[in-house]
C-alpha cells in the first residue's frame, strides 16, 4: 500500500539552528500538509499547500516556518531558528483530493536542546 | 472555541467487548467530514474511518463503526471485540466545507484524544 514517507524519524538540534524535515508523499496525491503534535497534546494544523503554492496556514505558522516542493517528489518544512518550544512530532500527510481522507507519514521527532 | 470536544481522556475495555469512544463537533457548515484516527505508542497516524455529513448511513470499517447524531453533533467510535492491539489514543477530527474552492487546503481540526487501553 502506498505511504508517506517521512526523514528523519528523529532529530535533534540547538536551540537556534535551522532544521529541514523532508516528506515524500504518495506520488499521485496533489494536496500536501504539515502537521504538528506537541508532547501529549493533540494534533494542529500547520500549513496545506496545492499547485506549487501554500494554499492556508495557521498562526503557529509564522516567519520562521517554509515550505518547499523542490522537485516532484519531495515536501519539505523548513524551521530557520528553531526555538525550545519546536519541540515536537511532525507529521507530512497528503491527499489525493480534498473530501478525502488522508494519509499521514509516521512523523518525525524534533527535540531542540 | 473547541470544535471538537473529546470528553474522555482516558477509557478503559475489557479485551472482546465494545466500546465508544465520544466525539462532538461544532460547526456552522452543512457539508464536513468527520475522521477517527489511531495512534498507537509508536507514533504514527492512522486512518480508521470516514463520515460525510450527507452521508445518510454510518460508516463501517471491519470492527469500527461511526455512530453519527447529525442532530446531536456527535461522531462516536463504536469498536466491537475489542483486541490488545487497540489500544491507543484516538482522535478524532474534523475537515469543514468539503464543498470548497478547488485550492482550498481543507485541513483537520482535531480533538484532545482519548487513550483506550484494552485489559487481557
């Protein structure tokens, strides 16, 4: 069965450093998202993007968040200066189309020290 | 406000029997999508289940049923016969206005989880 991949499982990174987690959607799916999950928390709505474009993000989604489709397989979320509270799961999911479901990727990890 | 509210966040189940876990919504849009998702310890997502608010019947998957009270807001999780490898927190989630603009990124909204653990 097709899945979302995501690299890697787990990072850890200084306070301050800039980290790129990668994601590899399922290869006919056009509609892509970042999600995150703080420890114990639930889950929250980052950013959708569709057609080479971030189609809607949340506030949590600020200036020091990006995202980037940089050839056609990969999606990527970029954090420049990452703070203690980046702490947390981040889940890639996509969809093939919008009233669908979607898949999600099995997360990565970031703990900033 | 809350827009899903999961009222219990930690249930317990005796291995081979059933239970609900709840799940109410807010919202003003005639056309939504309701989604139960699991999270086992290891982390990861997974899809369980789909309910549309046109849809006039509940959903089924296997041993999962949607109970859904349009009236009531509600989207309860039935899980029959239930297995050591249920245990898991649950979520459930909600997508507004399926009848959307085409580019529009029709994100979840989810709830707080429940923790469900299955007793031998």
């Amino acid at each position: 069965e097709p899945e979302v991949t995501q690299t890697p499982s787990h990072q850890v990174t200084q306070m301050g450093q800039e980290v790129i987690l990668r994601c590899v959607p399922i290869s006919n799916h056009l509609y892509f998202y970042w999600y995150r999950q703080i420890l114990g928390q639930k889950v929250e709505f980052l950013v959708s993007f569709y057609n080479n474009e971030i189609s809607e993000k949340s506030e949590i989604f600020d200036d020091q968040f990006s995202v980037e489709r940089p050839d056609g397989s990969n999606f990527t979320l970029k954090i420049r200066s990452t703070k203690l509270e980046d702490s947390a799961m981040y889940f890639c999911a996509s969809s093939e189309r919008q009233i669908y479901g979607y898949t999600f990727g099995s997360g990565t990890r970031l703990t900033v020290v | 406000a809350q827009k899903i509210t999961q009222t219990q966040p930690g249930m317990f189940v005796q291995e081979k029997e059933a239970v609900t876990l709840d799940c109410t919504y807010d919202t003003s849009d005639q056309s939504y999508g309701l989604f139960w998702y699991k999270q086992p310890s290891s982390g990861e997502m997974i899809f369980l289940i789909y309910q549309g608010s046109y849809d006039e019947q509940n959903a089924t998957e296997g041993r999962y049923s949607l109970n859904f009270q349009k009236a009531r807001k509600s989207a309860n999780l039935v899980i029959s016969a239930s297995q050591l490898g249920d245990s898991a927190m649950y979520f459930c989630a909600m997508r507004e206005g399926l009848i959307m603009i085409y580019n529009q990124g029709g994100k979840l909204i989810f709830g707080q989880g429940t923790e469900l653990s299955v007793k031998p």
